[in-house]
C-alpha cells in the first residue's frame, strides 16, 4: 500500500492506494474517530457491486451505515438529485458529527462531496473512488458540486475528505472506455508537472491498461502526489492549482453543449488538452515534436483527440467557455504548455485561434 | 450612523446602521473593490420598495447590476428555488469575482448567502437587511443556508458577508407583525448575553415599536455589537455562539410542524423562548421574577409566548427537534437561563419535562 498526504495544515488527510482496500474502510474511519452515523453515497452501477462489502466493513468498526443511491453518469450531478439525497440523509437522522461515504466514480464523488459540504453546513466526508479518473483526480483536493444547464460544476464548495482510498481492485470491474477516460487525467499530470511520469506513461502504457497492479498503484499513487502537492500549495485556486485545469475550458464546454451525453469527462477533456496542446504550439512554442507525442499518447489510449463541429457547434462552444468559472471579466483564459512537464495559465487566446484550431483538430 | 466591526482576522467586515444607508451601497461595494458585476437578490414584496434605489446606486459606482426576483416568505427558503436563481445568475456570466447583495429580510439574506456560497464554490456576498429580523441577526455572522422539508436550514454553509448594511429607514415600511417578529431577536439578546439591554428594552419599548430613528438605531447596534462578539470569538458554532440558539430548538420545531406556515420565525421563537425559560425554572433555577419578566415582555412587543398543541402535535415537534442540527448522538440538547443576561448550553433536558412545558405554556 502507498501512502500519499494531502499537507492543509489542520485539515491534512491521506490517501492510501493498493489493492483489496475497502474492506479496511471501517477500521479507517474508526481510527479517525468519525461519528457513529453515516450515509454511503454510491450509484445504482456500482452500488451492486461493493455497498455491501463497505457497508459491512463499516458495521464491524461499530459505525451505522445506510445506503442512499442515485442514477449512474453525469445526469445525476445535479441540484435536483441533491435535493433528493438531502431529505434522505434527515430522514435518516445524520447529525452534525455523523459523515458521508463516496463509493463510486467522480460523479458520486462530487455530488457526495456536495452534500457533505452544506448538509447542516458541514459533515465530515470520506472518498472511496471506484475509477481511474476519480482515483487520480477528483476524489483529491476537495472540490466538490453539481452541475447547472448552464454548465458544468457551477455549484459547489470546497470540502476536503478526511481520508480517500484507492482500492485499485476495484479498477478491474470498470468498463474500457471509462478506464481509458481515466487515462485523460493520468496523462495531463505528465503534461502539466512531470514529464518523467510522461515518458514513464509512453513505455507502460500497455501494462496500466491491463491493469498491472504493482504499475497501476505506481501511476496513481504518483498522480496522486502531484495533486497533492499542488493542492497543497494552492487549495482555492488562487494561482497555481489552475494548471490541474489544461484542456478543461474546452473541454467541459464540450460536456456542456453536447449536455453530458456523448463523452464522457475523460474523453472530452481528452480532445480539449489536445487542443490545448495545438494552441500551445501556437501561441507558446511548445516543439511539433511534443505535440506530436502528446496527441500519439491519447490515441494510443483509445482517447478521441479531435471533435467535428458545425460554425454553429462551434459558436455555442465559445459560448458555453465564456460561462466558465475560469472566466474574469469575459476574457476567456488557458492553461497553455511551454513544453511537456511545464504549463503556464491565465493565458489569453484570441478567439479566431479557438476557431481555428477546433476546425483543424476535427476528427 | 453607527459602525460595528465583525472581527474575523482577514474575513473581518463591518456592519453600518443608520438611516438611508441604502444610497450609499454602491460606494461602499467600491470602497471594498468588489468585482464589476453582481446580482441583487430581493423578494416580490420588497424588490418594489427598495430595488431601484439599489441598483441605482451600484450603476452610479460603476457596478453592473441585474435583479433577481424569488417569492416572498419562508417557502422561498428551498432548494428548488436556489436552483433557479443558480442558473439566473449564470445566465447573466456572474464570475467568480462578481458578488450577490442580499435585499431583503432574512429569507432573502439566507437563500441570498447560501448562493453566494455555492455559486461557482463562492462569490463575494453583501447583505443590505431590510427588516428589524435580519438587521439584528441573521444578516451578521455568516449562517447561511435553506430548508428541507425535514426542518429548517438543514442545507447551508458558513459564509461571511464583505459587509453589512442596516438601513433603519426600511423598517418604516415593514408591516407591524414583522417588526414584532424582529423584537424576539432583540429580547433574546437581552435575555443570552446583555441585562442591561433587557431593562432598556422594558423601559424604552414603545419608542422602539414607534421607531423612534435614535432608539432603534442605538438598540440595532447594540445587538449586531453582541452578535459580532459571539460570532468573534467563535465563527463556526463549537462552543459559545450555541447561546444564539436559545429558543430556536422549539421555534425551528414549531415552525416545521406548521410547514412554515402558521407562526413566522420571529414568533416561533417567542414561543421557543418563553418555552425556554420555563425549562429553565425548572432545570436551572431561573428565578419566577425573571420568568414573568421574560414572559412580559414578549406579550408587550405583541408576540405568542404559548402555544396549543394536540398530543399528537407534541410528538411531531419532538421528532422534529430530534432531526434539529443541534441534535448530538440523538439527545435533544437546550440552551437555558440561569439568569437574564446569562445561559448555558448543551443542556440534558428530558422529554417528559419537555412535553410538560408545552403543555403547560398553551395559550
């Protein structure tokens, strides 16, 4: 088992990852001296396959568990869902020192997280993240919410966990193309921070796909670390946790105008840091041959890195990025990269630039 | 004008009273360098009173003002229409360095602040409380948040306003149970924290229910003085800010019951507190001279100290003050007075004295 701590002072929590880690998510808790009531959150996907082996590893630590489900994907992120959710965890009588299990992917993590965070103003949370992408990245750092019409995570908090573990077993029941949505996140750590863990990912690829435990505890636990330091050092993205964000101003307005239906996260966030590879090329000199090793990993990935859109697909687009809550005063701004394992943000791009290159990266 | 300063280290605001502050929002929102756009959030009742002026004054500083309209009255207070605000507030591009002003009473503050809270994880946030309720309470010290259908403000958040602003003109145009409501609040801070407010408030009473412009003004400072101090030393409710909380365990009860229906809040907690000091004759040795002197006073500002209830009816407000956040490992814990000026809190006081009381205080 790796160990990686999130350093927030006070407020620090660790993240354990290796294999067959749920069952020690009761004895966790208790170590932590959490509240005897709490609410595992999970969807109706994953539910069915580890509720009750946290449910039951929660009992024997002396805790009392319920269940609340909620629908599977995207759609459920929603304020609507959460309001559900809320009048179950009253109705089942959580207090303010009781505390809230996430046991799924990044969706249940977030919304859960969401709850966790404004149920009686604050419960003590718990991640326990069941894919790739929610391994290596949402499940750390704290940032939590829901999703508008308008867009995606446009409510929220920040809340961190007081503990999140990485069962890496649980990576063998997730579907292909979700583990290869995971793969988006992985690589961007490369991109952003560390080109080592890049060239690391160029050579294993093969063995993190099949699930290569000792590789896979090795990618996430270090993907886990960079995370960690930079939320460490930045927790409300005042400055330096924005790099995390490289190819997410395009691609969650991917997600928003094709509303959460045809990719998922991992996939438009995939095209969008190609994208943002192109106009780093353009704007910040990142060399061709970079790009061309960055757009050659996703593929390799069996990530989608280009997107056919209409002028009007394409309008709508600027449009939802100019919504985006990386936006300050209607500029919209990237993170570019000057080479791989380096990014700069808040960097302007004109909008001609943003046409051109989504025509050009067309698939 | 008065100034009262809520110490919180770089979270620090201030709280002016005085009459026709409301002309001056826009400059104080620029002395403070807020962000360039912003949604004033008021209720059907007061928007056409006071909205105008408002944005008025943020357009005469250079803000960009829109108005966001939600019903009147605690029903407004849920999740279903934070949800529709969420995404007004988007649809209009507010960013993460716009800020919301909260004109209203204390449902429109609540609702207000909780989507300060929450939208785009915070916005800066500016409370202009336009009845004696909010200007003395619930607009200062950062609680936010909205109702379940299980209970009251059982979803919220701790979100500190950049400033506060009580413009005791507004209270000529509050409607007499309103202004009554507002006294329960005042007296409680007589009865938690102040003697010396509680006898000038049997003194003075009829010049503060006349609204004489210097009495009220000196009474609305003198609480938001108090309620700085609680929430000073102790911003997130682990100890003393509890005291605030007198009355407020049958109150929230009373009103969950009725569905915010039938008592409005400040006449929930009339009743709440009368109830109150009744257990605490009986548990704390509250002398039968301060009893009636709490009781009078209340019937004197035109407020319910009692409450008929069906046996039935008892057994729901139970169950509703179990599902109270305030509520620890399922025992129902109380704030009670030693004596006026002086309470504890945290305390044990079992069903049966509860039901009692209720019985017993029925009007």
């Amino acid at each position: 088992m790796r160990t990686v701590t999130v350093p927030l002072g006070e407020r620090s929590y660790r993240i354990h990852i290796g294999p067959n880690l749920l069952q020690s998510l009761g004895e966790r808790c208790r170590e932590l001296r959490l509240g005897r009531r709490c609410a595992v959150i999970s969807d109706v996907r994953v539910a069915p396959l580890y509720a009750k082996l946290v449910i039951k590893s929660l009992e024997a630590s002396g805790f009392e568990p319920v269940l609340v489900k909620i629908p599977a994907g995207e759609t459920a992120k929603r304020v609507r869902v959460a309001e559900r959710c809320y009048e179950q965890l009253a109705k089942n009588r959580l207090e303010r020192k009781s505390f809230i299990v996430a046991l799924g992917g990044g969706v249940v993590g977030d919304l859960a997280g969401f709850l966790a965070a404004t149920y009686l103003r604050g419960v003590d949370f718990v991640q326990a993240p069941t894919t790739l992408l929610a391994q290596v990245d949402s499940s750390v750092g704290g940032k939590v919410g829901v999703n508008l019409a308008a867009g995606k995570n446009l409510v929220g908090a920040f809340h961190q966990p007081r503990l999140v573990l990485c069962d890496v077993r649980t990576l063998r029941t997730l579907p292909k193309r979700e583990l290869a949505a995971g793969m988006a996140e992985v690589i961007k750590y490369g991109i952003i921070y560390d080109a080592e863990l890049f060239a690391r990912l160029e050579a294993d690829l093969p063995k993190v796909l099949k699930l290569d435990a000792e590789t896979v505890a090795d990618v996430v636990a270090r993907c886990c670390e960079v995370k960690a330091e930079v939320v460490g050092k930045d927790e409300r993205e005042s400055g330096l946790r924005a790099i995390l964000n490289f190819g997410h101003t395009i691609g969650h307005a991917l997600e928003t105008i094709s509303r959460y239906g045809k990719y998922i996260h991992g996939e438009a966030i995939a095209i969008g840091q190609v994208a943002a590879a192109t106009l780093s090329a353009r704007q910040l000199g990142l060399s061709k041959g970079e790009l061309l090793r960055i757009r050659t990993l996703f593929e390799r990935a069996s990530l989608p890195v280009g997107v056919r859109l209409t002028r009007g697909q394409i309008a709508r687009l600027l449009e939802a990025m100019r919504l985006d809550k990386k936006v300050s005063d209607g500029r919209i701004k990237f993170v570019l990269a000057k080479r791989i394992g380096e990014v700069m943000v808040g960097q302007d791009v004109p909008e001609d630039q943003i046409t051109a290159v989504l025509e050009m990266t067309a698939d």
